[in-house]
C-alpha cells in the first residue's frame, strides 16, 4: 500500500523539479512510511511513497519494463498478479521483481489501456510512457483506493490525498458552494467534486489519459443489475465460493496480517472464511465504547470463541477533540460519518500488532443491509395513511417526544422515519440518508450563500443516477446508488483515510468486483426478504456463523456524537459554532445555529446531525482556507 503523486506538464510548461514531486511525497509519509521513489522524464515526473506488503526486499518503485521506456508508481494490490505474471511471461515479458507493481507496467506494456481489465485488485496508478509521450491514471472498478487530479492550461497534478496537490502553493484554494452543499445534506461530498473547486476525484472505475493535446477520462467498467433466474441454493452456493475465493486473494502477504471484527454478519463472515483457510488462528481487532447500547464487543466475542481466534479488544473514550482536528487533516475535505472516529480508533489499535487487516465493508450496500432500505418499503405501506394523518397527528406527536440516549431504539428509529418521509418521494431511500432539509436551508444559510446555490440542486446526482439505472426493480436501482455514491465517496475514503493515517492496509473482500457482479445477479427479493436484511448472505452462511449472530439486528459501527457533544464535545461545539465566530464565517445564520444548540443541549431534539457537520466544516476551514 502506498501513497502516489506526480505532475505532467503540457507543452511550455518546462521541465519537472525533483522537489516538486517530493514535496508531493512527502505529505504522503504516513501512507508509506517504508521507502520512496522519484521518476523524472523533462516535462513528467511520478513519485511514491511505499508501504511493503508483498516483495519487501526488490518491490521498489517505480518499476520500469525492459527498456525503461514505461514507469509506474501505484498504490493498492492487484490480488491475481501472479496469474498475470506466468500470461505475460508465456508473452515473453522478463520480470525482475516479485512485486504486483511490476505485472501493471508488464501488462500495460502488453495491453495498453484496457490492462485494467485484466485486474482484480485495489489499485490506484500512473503510468509514465516515454515512447508515447502519455500519462495513463487509473482507479480500480469500485474506488476502494483513492486518486485525485487537478488540470489547468499548464498542466496536471495528482495525488492520493488532496493534501499532496495542495502541497503546490500555486493550486487555487477555493470553497466549491455546491460541494459544501452536498456535504451538510448528506453528510459527504459527492464525486467527482471536492471541497476544493478546482480539484476532482477520478471516478471508480475509470481511466484518465493525459498527452500533450489534453485529458480523456474514459469509463472501463460498471455493474448492472442483471438479476438471473436461479433457485436460492444454487445463489447461496455460488455466493459462498465466491466470497471463500476473495478472502483466499486477500490472505496474500509477507507482512503480519489480521481482521477488524464488529461482530455483525459481514466481518464476522470474512473472520470465518479466514479460519478456514489459514493454519495460524486469525489475529482479531475489536473496540467497544461504555455506552451498552453502543457496544458490541459480546457479538465480536462469540464470533472469537466460535473459530477459536487470537482476539484484541479495547474499550475507548479517546480525547475526542484532538481526534476531531487529527481525523480532518487526514481526510483533507469535511466528512461527517460519525464511524471515522472508531474506523481511526481500530486501525490505530489492529496497526500494534498486523501491517494488514481484512474488513466486511461492503456487505451493506451489496445485499440490502442498511435500515434505509427497510424504511423506503414501510414508506409503501405508510403513504396509505391520510396525509393529515400523517402530519398533524403522527409527526406532531413524534415531535413532541424527546430523543432517547440510545443508539437507536424505537422512540429515535420513529423519529428519523418521520423526517425522511416527509422529503420527496423520487428520492426513494435516500430520504432517509439527508440530513439537511430544503427548509433547514433556508433557515441556516446566509443570503450570500443561498444565492451562490440559487441553481444548485444537492439532489441531482441522485437523481441521474436513479434515472439512468434503466431497470424495473426498485431496491435493485437504491442497491445500485449506494454502490455508486455511498459507498464510494463516504465508506471507502472512511475506511482509507483511517487506515493509512495508521500505515494499515485493509482489504476488502466483499468488493472483490466478481462478488460485486454476483451480488447483482442476484434477485432483490432474496437480499430484503419480507423485514429480514441480507437473507440470501445469511442463508449462505448459516452453516459457517452461528445463530446468535445471522439473526442479530444492525447497529452500525459508530460512536455516541449525540451524548459527546453535550458532554466531551460541548466546549468545542461552542467554541467552533459561537455566534461571533458564525458571523464572521458570513455562511450561515448564527440565530438559527444557537437554537439547534439550545434545543441539543436541552435534549428536546437531536441535532447531532445538524451540528457535527458544521462543526467539522468550520474547524476544516480554519485548517485549509484561513
């Protein structure tokens, strides 16, 4: 795993600066902290910092072909390299190294643009071609390593990490308004925008082509929901081989190796298809909080007991506000998850004792288990209620009804229905996944700012997506968006940008692209079968997990914000958000800001939502643009 960055300059642009890439580099140091590598070709440069996994002793980069005309730099791993290695050498291309990195330039030497499809792996690379004059970036099929880009008249910059762009005091530092937008409605800002205007993400499953005449960004693969007509066992069967043949890739390593365990069915599948194929017992990470209703550490247990594992576990109460500011240096833009704080917490905890972890991140958005999608089908049933029943009767009475401390719990789980299902119905399950309503808006944001948005459209994404999915299966086009948006743009840079903070790689099996396809041949009714959640994984499973843990319900895997932020977290809330601090900004309206604060405080409403975003961007401003 490693961090990459590099810069190609268009014609009159001059030639590249050592320390220009590694300046890049070095802002990159806790992504991989083993090694470095600079290549400079006159008006190109490409730069990497490494961290080893596989070939510790030769896999430095870059890695050159035969006759050092194609570099590459490249962060992730490509899990059938070896496979890869005896085609291209049955082709007659002579390897040096035993590392992954070198089968890409192998097999972009051999394929050109389309080797990405002969990859099955986590990746993120920039191809230096000499002959051809070219830049060739890729990102793998569903954005689990990350790659952003800035392009203007002279040139183009990319990184891993924002910071690495930014790290060029002539990169433009400016506030995109509809990414903040996107940002305080769901809580993370949807690709291919930043928070910074001028800089972008490079799509999953996507290529960019850089030559003298421009940039091309070209699509090389995507998912479909294609469901086939088989009986469940058949689904069930090739569901597990599946699923058995990913965790096999991903056990690949000469460095220590283990998995981060919630407890609910998706880690504690991966922790099981681990045991069963490791002669060693799986080294175990776990994190609990003293909330109990927060705390899932007894599930994490029996799943320990069960395949007889070498369990971790710890119970934190972090110094939360130097965590606040630490987590947003690290993801470079706000994001609000409030699970980035126990994603660090674990990573920080599992990286004493393994350079690599496995994960079940993934398993929610490919077999329906979000609550959300539970909530979009009661919603059917639900709008069968007179609308003035549904107003004046069943949401006044909920209002009336304050917050309970639990983590979800009936009373809290009501509430948050009722929210959603007031938004618009075209925005099927993802009403329940805004947190920032067209009539919060126009209490919170100033004048300037509402008209800086005047034509922006925080929804639109989603419907484009929902409109171009062009099938009839409604949960199988919300399963589709979140794989597409979700997944990518909050999940996955959650799960990176903690990771690596820690120098941790995590891989992840479910989203392995085979078991990705499979998933969405797959028929919906067998992943929400009646109320029962990810039924056709369960079944699978049932033989492998015991029952205590197919039929738990979902937590998630987060922390209790609401009750930090009357608690360890208030002087920051009020220090970030106070009305002086809130004018000055000019963003938002500090009257409205103090009500939310009040009402939270109080514990007649939960704002946490509201306010945890708002605290994140403030404090990211201060960092990034004062």
């Amino acid at each position: 795993m490693c961090g990459i960055a590099g810069i190609y300059q268009f014609s009159g642009g001059g030639l590249i600066a050592t320390d220009d890439i590694r300046r890049m580099c070095q802002v990159l140091e806790h992504r991989g902290p083993d090694d470095e590598g600079i290549y400079i070709h006159a008006t190109a440069g490409i730069g990497m910092r490494r961290l080893s996994i596989i070939d510790l002793q030769s896999g430095h980069q870059p890695i050159a072909n035969e006759d050092e005309s194609i570099w590459v730099v490249f962060n992730g791993e490509i899990y059938n390299h070896r496979e890869l290695r005896c085609e291209l050498e049955a082709m007659g291309h002579r390897f040096r190294t035993q590392s992954d990195t070198e089968a890409i330039v192998h097999a972009y030497e051999e394929f050109g643009d389309r080797c990405v499809e002969r990859m099955n792996g986590m990746f993120a690379f920039a191809v230096l071609d000499q002959k051809r004059q070219l830049l060739f970036l890729a990102r793998d099929r569903l954005g689990i390593k990350p790659l952003y880009y800035f392009v203007d008249t002279r040139r183009v910059l990319f990184g891993s990490e924002i910071k690495a762009i930014l790290s060029h005091d002539d990169v433009p530092r400016e506030l995109d308004f509809a990414a903040l937008d996107s940002f305080l409605t769901f809580e993370y800002v949807a690709g291919p925008q930043t928070i910074f205007k001028a800089i972008k993400k490079l799509p999953a499953g996507h290529t960019m082509m850089v030559t003298p005449q421009g940039v091309t960004i070209t699509r090389y693969w995507d998912v479909a929901q294609t469901a086939s007509d088989e009986d469940e066992q058949t689904y069930c069967e090739r569901l597990y081989t599946t699923l058995k043949s990913a965790v096999q890739y991903r056990l690949l390593s000469d460095v220590p190796l283990g998995a981060l365990l919630s407890g609910g069915i998706d880690s504690s599948t991966i922790v099981g298809l681990m045991a069963e194929q490791l002669a060693t017992p799986v080294e175990t990470f776990s994190i609990g909080f003293e909330e109990d209703t927060y705390n899932e550490l007894d599930y994490a247990r029996q799943i320990s007991r069960h395949f007889q594992t070498h369990h971790h576990e710890q119970i934190i109460r972090p110094d939360a506000i130097e965590l606040t500011e630490k987590v947003i240096r690290h993801c470079d833009e706000p994001l609000g998850d409030f699970s980035v704080f126990p994603t660090y917490l674990v990573s920080v905890f599992a990286r004493k004792h393994v350079t690599v972890a496995l994960s079940g991140d993934g398993g929610d958005e490919l077999f329906a288990g979000y609550d959300h999608y539970k909530a979009q089908k009661l919603d059917g049933y639900y709008r069968w209620l007179p609308r003035a029943v549904r107003t004046h009767v069943i949401a006044y009475l909920l209002e009336q009804i304050p917050p309970t401390v639990q983590k979800k719990g009936l009373i809290n789980k009501a509430k948050r229905f009722i929210e959603g299902a007031a938004l618009p119905s075209d925005l099927a399950h993802t009403r329940w996944m805004t947190f920032l309503t067209a009539a919060d808006k126009s209490q919170l944001y100033s004048p300037e700012l509402r008209r800086e948005l005047k034509e922006v459209d925080a929804h639109a994404f989603i419907r484009r997506y929902l409109a171009r999915a062009g099938i009839d299966d409604p949960l199988g086009e919300q399963l589709l968006l979140d794989l597409k948006t979700y997944l990518v743009d909050d999940i996955l840079v959650k799960v990176d940008r903690m990771s690596m903070a820690t120098a941790l790689e995590v891989r992840v099996p479910f989203l392995d692209y085979r078991v990705v396809e499979l998933a969405a041949s797959i028929p919906s009714r067998l992943k929400l079968k009646g109320w029962t959640s990810k039924h056709v994984l369960k079944q699978a499973m049932g033989s492998l997990l015991p029952p205590s843990i197919l039929h738990k319900k979902k937590e998630g895997f987060s922390i209790p914000m609401k009750n930090w932020l009357k608690d360890e977290l208030r002087p920051l809330l009020l220090d970030a958000l106070s009305p002086d601090r809130v004018r000055r900004r000019g963003y938002f309206n500090a009257v409205y800001i103090e009500r939310l604060i009040s009402e939270h405080l109080a514990g007649t409403q939960n704002h946490s939502h509201k306010l945890w975003p708002l605290v994140l961007f403030e404090i990211w401003h201060s960092i990034y643009l004062d």
